[in-house]
C-alpha cells in the first residue's frame, strides 16, 4: 500500500518537473490575478456594514441587508438590470454580425486600398469616449445640433428634445457602440478569414457556387469556432457595461436614465455623487452575483448546443 | 494535467467576473498601506530637513489649479516654515470635479490634512466617518487657540453634529441674499433700463425682473436671457432646506419649524411653472441641461445675459470680475440666514490627515494671519496684486483678469477673507459691511439644528436618485409642472420622501425640546 502510494506522489512529482516550465510562464498572470481579483475580495464584507471610514472596514458595525434596501425600494434594480442585459445581447447580436460582414468585405479588398478601409473603420475605437460624446453631441443638440438643424428642417418636421427623450436613446447608443467597436471587433474575424485554405474557394467557383453561396457554406461554417469563443467571451462580461458609453454619451442627463443607466453607471454615481461607499458596494454586489448566474447560464446552454465550446 | 490546467484557467475566468465589487471595495484597504508607506517615506525626509512638518490642503476653485500655484505656495511657506514650522502643498481642483476627486481620495485614505468642504458636503463627511473630533486630544484649544476669537464661539458651535465638531466655519457671507439675478448692465442700457438706485444690490419685485427680461428678449433675440442652475432653486426660495437636502424643508425663511414637503409646496410650484414660462417664450437654450459651461463663462462669451447668483455686498465686484462685463444686481427676496449656512462650508481635517497638529496650527495662522489669508484670496503682492493709492487692492502692473496666475476670486471660499485688502470696485468698508449684512439678515428659527440622516441613508439614496432624474427638466422649465412635479413626487413617495420629512420632523422636534 505504502509503496504504491509513493510511487504515485513520485510519478506526480516527475510530472510536475516536467511541467515546471510551463507553470513558471503561468506564474505571473496568477501573481497578476491574485493581486487585482483575489486580494480584493475581503471588500465584499463592506456591501453588509455600515461603512464609517474612522473605524475601518472591520470595525464598522454590521447592518445585514439594510444596504441593498434602496436598490429594490423603487424600480431602479430592475431597470439598471434591464438596461444592462438588454443592450449587451443588443451589443453582442449587432456588432457581431457587423463585425463578420465588414471582416467579409474587407477579406475581398486587396492592396492599398484595404489598410486604408480598414485604419478608417478603426479609428473611432481609439477616440476617447468623451470626445465621442461631443461628437454625438454635435448631432443632437437641440439648439445647434445638425440632425435638428439640417436633416429635420429639411424633411420639414419640428425639432427634437434628443436629451429629454429617453426613448430614442436605445437605439442612438446601439448606433454609436456599433460604429465604435465594429473596426476592433473585425480584427480577429479579418485574421481568421486570411488563413483559409483558398482551394476551397477555388473547387466552389469551379463548381459554379455564387459568392454569397461561397459565404454562406464556406466562410461561415469556418468561421464558427471564432464565432462561438467571441460571443462566449461577450456573453461573460454580459453584466459589465461600456462605462464611457452610458456615461458620457447621454451627457449624464437625468432625464435619460430611464434607458441609459446601467449597473456601472450607477454605482459609479452612488459612489462619488452620494458618497456612500456602502451602498455601492452593494450594487456591486449584487451585480457580481446576477453576472455569476447570467455567465453558469449561458455556458449551460451552449454545452447543450456545442459541448466541445463549452467553456466548464 | 490538461484538465487542471484548464480548471485553473476557468477558476481565474470566475475570479475576473466576481472581482468588480471587490476592487471598488477593497481598494481602501490596499491604498491604506500605500498611504502609510507615503507618510513614514515623508517623516523620514521631515528628519533630514529639521522640524518643518508638510502638509496637504485641499480646496476647489472654479476652474481649478490656478497657472501660479506654485509660486504663492511657496509664498505661503516662507511666512509658515519659521513661524509654526509647517511646509503646506496646496491641491486644487476645479468646481466641477471636487466633489468626485475628494470623495474617491478620502475612501482611498489618500493623505489630506486640511480640507475645504465645499462642493463636497460636509454631512456626507461626516456619515462616511471622513472627518475627525477637532476637539480631539484638545487639538483646537492646543493649536488652533486663536481661531474661536478670529470667528465666534457661536459659530463654531454650529458645526458641531451631534455635540461633536468637526469642521471650523469662514468669516464670510454667512446670509444669502435670496432671490437674486445678475444682469450684465451693457444689455440694461440696450433696453434702456435706468437702474433706480445707487444701491450695489437693487431691489425690484419679481414682477418688474420678468419685464426685464421681456424686454431683453425683444431686443436680442438672439441671445439666451436666462440660464438655471442646478443651485438656481434654492438660491431663489426662501426656504430652509434642513440637513443640506430639499427633501423636508421649512418654508417662509425657516420663520416656523413646521416641516413640508417641497415638491407638494405652492412656493415650488411657482417657481418651476415661471421656469416653464421662460422656456416657452425662449429664454433659456433648449441644451440648458446638456451644456455644463459655467454661466458665468457664458457671459463672458457674450451668448447669455443674466443668472441667479447669492447677494451679499462685494457681490457686483466678485461678478464683475467673474464675467469680465459690469454687472448690475438686483434682489427679489431678502438676506437669509438657513439652518445650514453657517456650517455650510467648514475647514476640516480628514481622518487621513497624517499631521493634524500642523494642520490645526496652519488654520490657526490662515484665520489670523494677514499675510497669509491674502496669498490665499489674492496671491502675491506686485506678482498678482498691487495696492493702489485709495488702499484697494488692484491687479499688478501688466496683469488682468484673463493673464493673472492667481484669480480665482473664491475669497469668500478662505478661512477669514475680513483679514484680507478690499478689492477695487467695493466699498473700503467691505468687511464691516459683511458683518452689518450678517447681523440684519433673517435668521432661520431651526438655525443650530444638525440633520442626523443614518436612520433613512437607503431612503435619502433613493429620493436623490429620483431627484437626479427629474431636477433638471423640472427645475429649468422644460416639462409642464403640473405633471412634472407630480411625476416626481409620486416616484419619490415610493422611495420613501415621507420617511425622511418624518424623520426630520422628529430631531426637529427633539431639538426644540433640548433648545427650549
């Protein structure tokens, strides 16, 4: 018994040398995760007390669940869960598919002219979300703005209140994360599409296969493992919103944030324009937990659907 | 081994997804140490340089850290070095951003040794447990010994929450006069509007202020007569609005403790339904609430004529200045004293203040010193200010308003502005006026009263958050009172506005008792 349970702690041992390598290059992203996601977590506890900074994080007393009480008193926890998870399925279905098309046409392009397409679909994705938000702003501001100022008095119609009409803002911010991120988004589609094998191209033209038949039985069929990883790795961050998008954009207005706050947004106005760290904590809180679920959920589904992209 | 890896890799994928409330929590708790390290890495450089101790004050100005900073501070440090032996490195940051940098410096324990608490609430302050006991360890009585003299035993008193100080008052202002609107006078003279009185503040009803502005509209039609802020409401009621929030107030210049509701108030309707006239006859730009440019900047730009602002005397100087076009004043409403004005902007030392001896004793020179309280309002004498012949401060030779590496005319801001030269445009009497404006005003009867708001945090989180969503399109006129304001109430019963006007009902009540 003895002998046998030495021979395996022994053979354990070898394949540890053997992998020490390999584990020494893991090493720093570890070191990295423990330090940023690990070490944090005793934070947590803040969610639960009522934070008083003079007597620390463990000295202050413990309230329970008092703080989470303000997020369910009104409609807020419902409409910030809402707002959240609607426009990131938005986000996910849109800039995915825009992504695959415009990696499509681009694949086509040849020369020169394809790094210029390509620099120029990716340079919103480098502008700061600020100055996108002026951008935009440029567009609808009431007084001076162009879409009120050229496109509606040329259709002859009245102008819009864009900034007090929550209404119109799903599709404005579906719009604009769309123009942002479809250059970025299109990268990895674009690289993938490169390293096909071009005889299967080539055996469909001979065949008299059409280009959208090439598409849509050659490319696309390709192209689904990216496919799948990508919008698995979307569907993760599914309860983490775009901060600069639902911030600066909508220009902070209150009027807006029947459809434009999300989680992030609000916490981060709980935080710094009420200044209760407790409170805070405890929409973060809870979103970690609903995102927890949300992520064993959808990683559920698709080992339903496709269990070797399954990602446990 | 390929399965444990990827187990590995999976658990750290959780890890990532769980970590986001963690880091804004524990971040307070990593940047404790961070802190700490910084304070023993400084007195181990205090040690080498002799006794002088270095301190960090912090307070905002409208458009942040002035071009001069440096140069005053060390100015600053040339007078404390010797006399108290404090080194002081003053961070400013701008109106807007304040209140954000402070908040997220202070739940960092970020080092700041003196604090303004302007812009970032005093009562936020203290619930979070930002600020310390000033009494502490007889720290004010020990080094701030001339400070109760320098502003009144009853003033400083009406810091204090709960029995316990923590921040230590201004001279300045300490009434408001209410209802007031800053019109530039080159646009007055357009319309032909013969101001009536020599008065600094002219007195006019609410009634001639809209003819006013009808007439500004007829004539330029092209400019904004009119823009509200997000502080136009209440510098424009007579309400007092207890604990710093308007949700329970007292009305008719606190005259009677009987806390209301604001928002079911006829004085709230009025206002908002005289916005919304506005409004409708095009007085203020449709991206009031969009464009955050101080008005003051729109002004000068030359797109806007008029705005609320708070009367006291010195104020067509202070405006004139701020705009860089003449001012004229007029005032609805009367000068007001509210339960919160004279607590409403204290001096504090934050609980990550790692000298709170030289702090104290960098007050104490900042509310009897001159020469230091000047460096503060105006900068350096023959750099940004020159005294002229009538004893009036004036800019340097070759500075103005726009080149000045100190002019952030946020003097009343200061510990003791009466300490400081009298700015040319005003009265020589300036500060004795002050004092006479602060005698005479109205004072609230609940004046002293502290709002204690633990027992309904959830509560007040949630009406403000209501409150957020509907302030500005309510408050400037951009939705029909009549369903706007009842939008907002309802939304705000929900979250609970009756329990906070109950609650304050009650340490009111309490307070009149122990007051009697």
């Amino acid at each position: 018994m003895a002998r046998v349970k030495s021979q395996k702690s022994q053979k354990r041992r070898k394949t540890f040398v053997r992998f020490l390598p390999i584990y020494i290059l893991m090493l720093p992203g570890l070191i990295y995760l423990f330090i940023n996601n690990y070490m944090p977590l005793p934070g947590l506890v803040i969610a639960f007390k009522q934070y008083n900074a003079g007597k620390g994080i463990y000295g202050s007393p413990w309230v329970g669940l008092k703080n989470f009480e303000y997020l369910f008193t009104t409609s807020d926890a419902f409409v910030i869960t809402r707002n959240t998870i609607l426009y990131n399925v938005a986000f996910i279905v849109i800039n995915t598919t825009l992504a695959i098309a415009v990696a499509i046409v681009l694949s086509e392009l040849e020369g020169k002219r394809k790094k210029v397409y390509q620099s120029a679909i990716l340079l919103p994705n480098l502008l700061s979300t600020v100055i996108i938000g002026y951008l935009v702003f440029a567009f609808f501001s009431v007084e001076n703005g162009f879409i009120n100022n050229t496109i509606l008095k040329a259709l002859g119609k009245d102008p819009v209140s864009w900034y007090s009409e929550p209404k119109y803002w799903p599709f404005i911010l579906i719009f604009v994360s769309a123009w942002k991120s479809v250059g970025y988004n299109c990268i990895v589609y674009l690289a993938t599409l490169m390293g096909f094998d071009k005889s299967f191209y080539e055996s469909a033209k001979i065949d008299g296969a059409t280009r959208w038949q090439q598409i849509k039985y050659i490319t696309l069929p390709l192209l689904r493992p990216t496919i799948i990883m990508l919008t698995m790795m979307a569907i993760g961050r599914i309860f983490y919103s775009d901060f600069g998008l639902f911030y600066q954009v909508p220009m902070n207005q209150g009027a807006l944030y029947s459809t434009t706050n999300t989680i992030d947004t609000y916490v981060y106005r709980g935080l710094l324009q009420m200044g209760n760290v407790s409170m805070s904590a405890a929409a973060g809180v809870y979103q970690s937990i609903v995102g927890f679920i949300l992520v064993l959920g959808a990683n559920l589904l698709v080992r339903k659907i496709d269990r070797d992209s399954a990602l446990i | 081994m390929k399965k444990k890896v990827a187990a590995i890799f999976m658990a750290s994928i959780m890890a990532c997804s769980m970590a986001a409330c963690g880091s804004s929590g524990g971040s307070s708790d990593s940047s404790k140490t961070d802190s700490k390290d910084k304070s023993t890495a400084s007195s181990t450089a205090e040690n080498g340089s002799g006794e002088v101790e270095k301190i960090i004050v912090s307070f905002p100005t409208w458009t942040g850290a002035p071009a001069d900073t440096e140069k005053v501070q060390e100015a600053i440090n040339d007078i404390t070095r010797d006399k108290i032996g404090v080194e002081v490195e003053l961070s400013i940051t701008d109106f807007g951003s304040f209140n954000q940098n402070t908040t997220l410096a202070l739940s960092a324990n970020e080092e700041i040794d003196v604090l303004a608490c302007v812009g970032f609430s005093y009562q936020t302050g203290i619930q979070q447990g930002y600020l310390s006991d000033l009494d502490e360890n007889d720290l004010l009585a020990t080094y701030g010994p001339d400070i109760a003299e320098a502003v009144g035993q009853d003033n400083i008193d009406a810091c204090r929450v709960n029995g316990v100080l923590y921040g230590l008052p201004s001279n300045r202002d300490i009434a408001q006069g209410r209802g007031c609107a800053a019109i530039a006078t080159e646009y007055l003279d357009g319309i032909g509007y013969e101001v009536k009185s020599d008065d600094e503040i002219v007195k006019i009803s609410l009634d001639e202020l809209n003819d006013i502005y009808a007439q500004l509209h007829e004539k330029y039609p092209d400019k904004e007569v009119y823009r509200p802020t997000t502080g136009s409401m209440s510098q424009f009621s007579n309400v007092d609005s207890l604990g710093g929030n308007v949700f329970g107030v007292l009305l008719d210049y606190g005259q009677n403790l009987d806390v209301v509701n604001l928002f079911e108030s006829d004085f709230y309707k009025n206002y908002c339904a005289r916005l919304y006239d506005y409004n409708q006859k095009g007085y203020i730009s449709a991206d009031a609430s969009t464009d955050t440019t101080a008005v003051g900047e729109l002004v000068k730009a030359g797109t806007l004529m008029s705005y609320t602002t708070g009367g006291k005397p010195g104020i067509k100087a202070q405006e004139t200045t701020l705009t860089g076009r003449d001012m004229t004043i007029f005032q609805t409403l009367d000068d007001y004293i509210s339960s919160t004005s004279v607590a409403g902007m204290p001096w504090t030392i934050p609980i990550s203040a790692q000298h709170k001896e030289a702090a104290m004793k960098f007050l104490n020179e900042c509310y009897t010193n001159a020469d230091v309280a000047n460096l503060l309002a105006w900068g350096i004498e023959g750099t940004h200010y020159k005294i002229g012949d009538d004893g009036l401060a004036t800019y340097a030779d070759g500075v103005a308003a726009s080149n000045s590496g100190w002019n952030h005319s946020m003097g009343w801001m200061m510990p003791n502005q009466f300490l400081t030269h009298v700015w040319e445009g005003n009265d020589p009497d300036l500060w004795t006026k002050m004092k006479e404006f602060n005698t005479n005003a109205k004072v609230s009867k609940a004046s002293g009263f502290s709002f204690d708001s633990t027992n309904v945090a959830n509560e007040l989180t949630a009406v403000q958050n209501v409150y957020n969503e509907y302030q500005t399109s309510v408050e400037y006129g951009f939705v029909d009172p009549e369903t706007g304001i009842a939008e907002m109430n309802d939304k705000m019963m929900t979250a609970g506005l009756q329990k906070i006007i109950d609650e304050k009902k009650a340490q009111l009540a309490a307070w009149q008792e122990a007051n009697k």
